[in-house]
C-alpha cells in the first residue's frame, strides 16, 4: 500500500497565538503534521514582536490571553498586514463577540472545543482563494468604479481605495454579477466557504465596512457605487449609479 503523501504548505507561515498549552501544542503539531510551518506564541506582545520580524502568512488568534485582548492584536495586525489570514479561535459564543471579532478583521470564527480536521479544511478553503498562479481577469469597469481582480486593487474615480480581503471578494463578486441580485447563501458560499457553519451576520458586518469605505472615497453621495439590499434575499449592485436629484 502507497504511503499518504503530506500535502507541502511549508511556504505558509502560522502563527498561532494560544496560551493553553494543551491546545497550543496540539495546534502546532497538528499544523506540522499537516505540512505547515507553524510559530507558537503563548502571549499578546510575543505574538506582536513575532510578528513583526517574520511575514506570516496566517493567524490562528485566541482571544482570551494573559496579558491583552486578542481584539486589540487582530486590529494592530489587520492594519499592519492587509492580506494576513486571522482565524479566531475563542470560547465566546455570543453573536456580539462573533461581530466584533469580524470587524476587528478576522476572516473566520470557529467556536472552541472545535475539531482540528474542520480548522484544515477551513484553512485550505482561504488558502485556495487566496492562491497565486490563476489565469488574469480583465478589470471589471463599473463606471468610475475600477476593480482589478488579479492585482486585487480597486479604484474609485482613479483613487485607490483600500479594503479588507473578505470586502474585496464580496465587491468582486456584486460586480461580477451587476444588475442582478446575489442571495446571501451564493455570497456565503463564493466568498467565505460552502461548509460555513457560523452565523450569516459576518455577512452583514463586511458588507457595512465595504460600504463604508466606498462612501469615503467617493467624490459625491451622487457618485457612490449603489449596493441595495434585498430584504429576505440579498444584494445587488447597481450597475451605474443614481442620477444627481
């Protein structure tokens, strides 16, 4: 019988910032053993200091630490390393701690005791969206609205505007289907992953960012990409947007 060959995620640095031993070890073994390259931090500051010598490609981020909240490391990482992959790993459980974990700039939520086999399968579902090598896209041109899917840039009447990787997918995909409306469960599927099990509000939470920092780029309200929402269904963007009243 052929022996399993273990999948190379070597080039996919993770840092996991846990300070439970028994979970912390379990991650890092687990990670390694699965092909990755993983970093263990047991405290807030270490993984800051870890962090900043080392490009990462993930964080597995506990929220519960010693010595600050994991919220305040999601934010300070999330402002520092745009493209970072921050997983949240915490044994909170309410919908408002779901929320403020997502707008804090985690991509993803799992809910502790979690199994170790649905974390993989989450990390490889980012990892694949994320993965360097797919044919170029022509820009999809929406107006004064630019969005370059291949060099992941957007662009707002020629100014950048700088959003987070889940609200970049989330554009994208409005934009590919401009005109038409997209249910919830298609952009739960597309942009996060079709074996999601966590609450639909993350949804929400990056839609509201997504339309935030439009609005700050935008020239005008008038000049504003429409993104209407479809009470019970979805959203839709509007392929133009409103004429000035």
């Amino acid at each position: 019988m052929r022996t399993p060959v273990t999948p190379d995620h070597s080039r996919y640095r993770v840092l996991v910032v846990e300070d439970d031993d028994t979970i912390g070890r379990h991650l890092e073994t687990g990670l390694r053993s699965n092909g990755y390259s993983p970093t263990w931090s047991r405290t807030g500051a270490g993984a800051l200091t870890e962090s900043a010598r080392t490009p990462y490609a993930v964080l597995l981020l506990d929220l519960g630490l010693p010595d600050m909240d994991g919220l305040d490391i999601a934010r300070t990482l999330r402002a520092r390393l745009p493209d970072l992959l921050i997983i949240i790993l915490t044994a909170r459980t309410d919908d408002i701690d779901v929320i403020a974990g997502l707008d804090a700039g985690a991509d993803d939520y799992l809910v502790k005791p979690f199994s170790l086999t649905v974390l993989l399968a989450r990390l490889r579902a980012h990892l694949r969206r994320r993965a360097i090598g797919a044919p170029p896209q022509q820009p999809i041109l929406l107006g004064d609205l630019v969005i370059d899917v291949t060099a992941r840039r957007c662009t707002l009447h020629d100014r950048e505007v700088e959003l987070r990787p889940k609200e970049f997918e989330l554009l994208a995909l409005l934009a590919r289907h401009a005109g038409e409306a997209v249910s919830r469960e298609v952009l739960m599927a597309e942009v996060w992953d079709e074996n999601w099990f966590g609450s639909t509000k993350t949804l929400d939470v990056t839609m509201a960012g997504l339309r935030r920092r439009l609005a700050d780029a935008a020239s005008s309200p008038a000049a504003l990409p429409r993104i209407s929402t479809l009470r019970g269904h979805g959203y839709r963007l509007e392929p133009h947007a409103p004429p000035p009243v």
